[in-house]
C-alpha cells in the first residue's frame, strides 16, 4: 500500500529529517524532498544556501527527487511581522509555533499536495497515532528531552491526517546512530538552535531595526534601581539575561524577570521567577485548537513554556473562542502571547494563547 503513497519530506539540512525520509523510503513510500525556503530580513548572515546544499547532498544520497518550496512570503506576513507586531503590543510570542502553523503545515503542506503528495513528513519529536476510532491524535516523542508537541499545538485534525513524523518513535541518540550506518552525509551535523529557520537571533538586535528601543532602569523588588536594560518590550517574565546589574555583589545569584512596565520603560527582577499559588491567578486562552473534547470541569496538564515541567489546571470555563483554567499548583507565570498546550498524559489536545 505505502507504494501507492507519495510523501513530501521537509528536509532541512539536519539529520532528524533526513532519517525521516531514510524511514519513509524503506517503509516502501514514494518520497520526494523538499527544502523550504524561507524570508530572512537583509541584515541578517544567512545561511540558507549551504543548508539547501546539506539537504541536497542527502537527497542525491537516497536517490530521490529534491524540490524547493518557496515559502519566503509567508514567513515574512505570517511569522517574522506578526512577530513584531506582537513585541510591539508588549506580548511574548513564541515564532517557532507560528512557524509551523503557517509555514511547514500550511505553504509546505499546499505545496505537496498541489503536486499529488499524499503526505507531508518533518523531522519533529512527536507522534500521530491513531486511536481507536481511526482518528488521529498528537503524542509526545518517546525522546522526552526533544519532544517538539509544544510547538504544534495549532495543528488541526486535517494537517494531522496529512502529516507523518517518521522520527517521533525514537531517542535522538538512536537517530543519530541510524544515520551514520546508513552513510548519510548529515548524521554527525549539529543540531540546529534558535527561532525556527532564521537559527540564533539577538531579539532586541533583530526588534531594533523594527522598533524603537530606549534603553531603561532595572529596578528590585523595592524599586530601587539597580541596573540598565535595552528596552522594555524586548523582556518577558522569567527572562534571566539580556539586563545588566550594575550593583556590587561579589555572592549575587541570578535575576529573573518578574515584572516590567513598558509606560515607563523598567523592569523589575528578583532571585526567584514571579510565582502564582494554585488557585491564585487563571490563565485566560484564546485563538484555540482543540483536536479532542475538553469541557468545564476537565482536570488536564498545561504547559507555558517549552521544556517547562507540566502542571495541573481545571477547565473552569469554555465556549467556542476561549478557556479559562485555573491551575492547581504553584507555577511560573506566563507572560502574555505565550502559547499555553494542553495534555492528556502523552496526548497533546491542543492549545491557546495565553491573553
């Protein structure tokens, strides 16, 4: 049967999604690679062509075709200018989701299937199963250090149904190791780091071409001031770089974040990240996707921040655009234009954007 499939592979350059296709040809699917090219602003390195070179190499090592999805426009209107936008308001939001929302699931995923694909496939850590109705359902990687769900979280049923993850079933030692025998070219390459294809960003480097920074006061927890920072849009709670302390403290510990206030451009740190107690402070979702049903009342798993521990919430209120949960542990507080995910166990149902 799978001979009758043809399968788009978003091959990047790296080695998670070029086992995916190595995968995929040996599960007797008919695979074509793909790079995806995408916008990077002018003043930024790019490296895009020796990463389309890498994917190349590996495609010209399995002997299948290799195309290339120009995908610059909807980078730059759907991710890098809402990305500034949202900074602007003073949100936080999380580039890599929105990436693969309207990038690698949406111009990747029509571009496959413009050309009679019948599947897109990436390297991500997760998991499609399905259950026991036949239908699909987002899981966890088995490698818990490199689970990518959190960042595809607004994937709705019909992308699910469209889109395998040939790599989502094994540790990322076992991947690398699997590369290497088969003798492909990317098996020992780096992992790739940063916003999702523009790699590492100096945030307010990259917010300074686009908005006006003025630099400001750090101030303590008394509001004494303490140190300078770049401009108070750039930071968002948690944050624990990016500030200078300016005191004399040869025992000083780490500074967090733990409120900033963009009217008078400060913000204000302290040891310890800006906790609410359970109970204390609900957190307020919206531009939901919700692939399984939740209703008010549900205890679920939440996690704000990618590599964040999950904690217990109770859906105290839902309707079609929003859900209010109220967390039943003490926890870090998110700031918002955070994306917040929604777990059953292993099971990602969805998510929102924290308001």
């Amino acid at each position: 049967m799978n001979k009758q499939k043809t399968v788009f592979v978003g091959l990047s350059g790296g080695v998670d999604s070029s086992v995916a296709a190595l995968r995929l040809i040996n599960g007797g699917y008919n695979v074509v690679g793909v790079f995806i090219k995408v916008w990077h602003p002018d003043f930024m390195v790019c490296n895009w062509e020796q990463e389309r070179l890498d994917a190349m190499r590996v495609a010209a090592h399995l002997d299948i075709p290799f195309l290339t999805c120009d995908a610059e426009a909807e980078y730059r209107d759907a991710v890098a200018k809402v990305f500034i936008d949202q900074y602007r308001q003073g949100r936080t939001p999380n580039p890599d989701v929105m990436c693969n929302q309207h990038v690698k699931f949406g111009a990747f995923l029509r571009f496959a299937e413009s050309r009679g694909a019948d599947f897109i496939a990436t390297g991500h850590y997760a998991q499609n199963i399905a259950n026991q109705d036949g239908n699909c359902e987002l899981h966890r990687g088995i490698d818990t250090n490199k689970d990518q769900t959190y960042f595809l979280w607004t994937l709705s049923n019909t992308q699910l149904e469209k889109s395998l993850f040939p790599v989502g079933n094994t540790d990322k030692e076992e991947i690398r190791k699997e590369a290497a025998e088969a003798g492909i070219p990317t098996a020992q390459k780096k992992d790739s780091q940063g916003i999702c294809f523009l790699g590492h960003v100096d945030i307010p480097e990259f917010l300074s071409h686009y908005i006006d920074l003025v630099p400001g006061k750090v101030l303590d927890m008394q509001g004494e001031i303490i140190g300078t920072h770049q401009g108070a849009l750039v930071y968002t709670l948690g944050q624990r770089h990016g500030f200078s302390i300016t005191t004399k403290d040869n025992s000083r510990t780490p500074m967090f974040v733990v409120d900033r206030d963009t009217g008078q451009n400060t913000i204000t740190v302290d040891t310890t990240p800006r906790q609410s107690d359970k109970g204390d402070a609900a957190i307020q979702l919206h531009q939901m996707v919700v692939r399984s049903a939740v209703q008010e009342g549900d205890v679920i798993q939440i996690q704000c921040r990618y590599r964040q521990k999950p904690f217990w919430g109770m859906v105290a209120q839902r309707d079609d655009e929003n859900i209010t949960i109220i967390p039943k542990e003490t926890f870090d507080q998110p700031a918002a234009g955070q994306s917040c995910v929604l777990y059953r166990g292993m099971h990602c149902i969805g998510g929102g954007t924290i308001g």
